[in-house]
C-alpha cells in the first residue's frame, strides 16, 4: 500500500504542477497578449504533457491507490477531478495521505 501510495504522490505532485503552470499561463494571456507568443511553445509542450501523458499516468495511480484502500466512490471522483483543478491535487493528496495513514503519515 506504502509503494502505491508513493507513487501516486509523486503522480499528484507532477500532475498538479504542470496544471498550475498551464493556469498561470492562461493569466499570463489574459493580461498580456504580446508575452502570449512568447511562451506559446512552452503552453503547447505543457499542455500536451500534462493532458496526454501526465494526467493518464495520475489516473491509473490514483484508481491504484483507491483499490487497495477500498476507498468511497466520493473519493476516487475527487481524485479524477484534481487534475482538472488547479490547486486540488496538493490539496487531495493531503487528505489522502492523513485518511490513509493517520498516526504514521509516510513522507510527512
């Protein structure tokens, strides 16, 4: 379960950095169209890694994790929808990793 778990942490940690830096871009365009040229290659190569390879990876991860815990359905679907969030895949790995192991927090 401790393997599982890591993994899916690290999968959590990627996934949402690479989520949260395809949102500040999309502030960035907001704010400044000229800057958006700039980085347009850097929001293509992100958003393929993120949506294409990340994103799957976390998936299979997190239903890992969620079949050896024998987690509630709510679970599972927060967990799909933290790589849609930006922010909520630090935020589900937290509480996953407190309701998982509550005295001994691996990696706390």
């Amino acid at each position: 379960m401790e393997k599982a778990f890591a993994r899916y942490r690290i999968m959590s940690f990627v996934t949402g950095t690479t989520l949260l830096t395809l949102f500040v871009f999309l502030i960035l365009h907001g704010i400044d169209l000229s800057l958006w040229k700039n980085l347009k290659v850097l929001v293509t190569i992100d958003g393929i890694a993120h949506g294409v390879v990340l994103y799957p990876i976390y998936l299979v991860m997190s239903f890992q994790v969620a079949l050896k815990a024998r987690l509630h359905i709510g679970y599972v679907v927060l967990m799909m929808l933290a790589g849609f969030v930006p922010g909520l895949a630090f935020y589900m790995e937290r509480r996953m990793r407190m309701k998982l192991f509550p005295v001994t927090a691996p990696y706390a």
